[in-house]
C-alpha cells in the first residue's frame, strides 16, 4: 500500500530522489517524529530523563532529533537487556523454494521510514528493486526547514547562516552516502 499514501519525485538540481506524502507534501521521519507519535510508550525512566532535559511532546524542531535518538537509544538498550535475559534460542529451518514474483516491505529503521519493493524471476534474480531510505523520505522536508531557516536569519553573517544550515542537516542525520547528494 506504500505506493497509494506516497510518491517519489526528482528535482533537476539534485541527483537525490525525494518522497512525499500525496497530497500532502514533504515530511520528516526518523526519532522526533517517531516520539511525537508513541512518546507514552518509552519506559517510564526514559519519559522521566525525558521530562528532566526539557524534552516535551509534541516538539516539531528538527534541531532536538538527536536528543530524540539518544532517547530511543537509551530505550533501546533497555529492552535489549530484557529481552536478552528472556531469549530462548532454537534451530530454524530456513530454505524456502525459488520462484517468481514481486513484493515489498515498509519497516521503521533507526533514522526512519525504509520502503522496499523487489521483482524477482524464476532463477531468484532481482530484476528490479526499488529502495527507499529514510534520507528520500526527508529531503523535502530538510530544503524545506532550510529555506525556512535562512529567511529567519537573514540578518545574520553568512558563514553563521552556513554553519546553522549545516546543524540543521546533521540533525536529520541523514546516511553519508545520501548526504553528499
């Protein structure tokens, strides 16, 4: 259903592809936005650093995205230790038969949303193969808060103007390979 909610689009300026939400326009992805969303479901330690740093819901300031990673990574390790005090391992049988066919998948990776989708043919060779990282996802938005970032700081010095557009970008966090885009 990725396909009927989203759409990937190309600017003559860039080699990067964006996606957008039909009808909607440009979004950001990744911790922020996942804490605006399910902020209750951190543990309560997590919430109450939370609340001790200054840290409120919802909070649409690209700037504190890395204050949302570090806590959903401090969540993270939380649960890692339960779940591996609880883990039972046991053997799987993981062969399957190849055969044609066409699917993809939507999954929330650590800096956001990741589409995929893949064709395959009768040998198990990938024919076509679509991915889209959660850098795409918030390309539009990054120009967007960047734009908006320079027209509220125009009367600043150039170079401070750059350097705040350069925090900005960090701050989405984008992979170093789609950054150079």
């Amino acid at each position: 259903d990725y396909e009927e909610y989203f759409e990937e689009e190309e600017v003559s300026y860039s080699m990067a592809k964006r996606a957008k939400v039909k009808g909607r326009g440009s979004l950001m992805v990744g911790a922020l936005a996942r804490l605006n969303l399910k902020f209750d479901q951190l543990s309560p330690s997590v919430r109450k650093l939370a609340q001790e740093v200054g840290f409120k819901i919802p909070d649409y300031n690209p700037f504190h995205n890395n204050l949302a990673q570090s806590l959903e990574l401090l969540y993270g390790i939380q649960e890692c230790r339960q779940i591996l005090e609880n883990l039972e391992l046991f053997p799987e049988d993981n062969s399957y038969p190849v055969r044609t066919g066409e699917g993809g998948a939507v999954t929330e990776a650590p800096r956001g949303l990741l589409y995929h989708r893949y064709a395959i043919n009768a040998r198990g060779v990938i024919e076509k193969a679509n991915i889209v990282t959660p850098t795409v996802h918030n390309f539009a938005n990054i120009e967007e808060d960047m734009r908006h970032l320079v027209r509220q700081n125009s009367d600043l010095p150039e170079r401070k103007i750059a350097l705040l557009c350069e925090m900005l970008v960090r701050a989405y966090d984008p992979c170093f390979s789609c950054s150079v885009h």
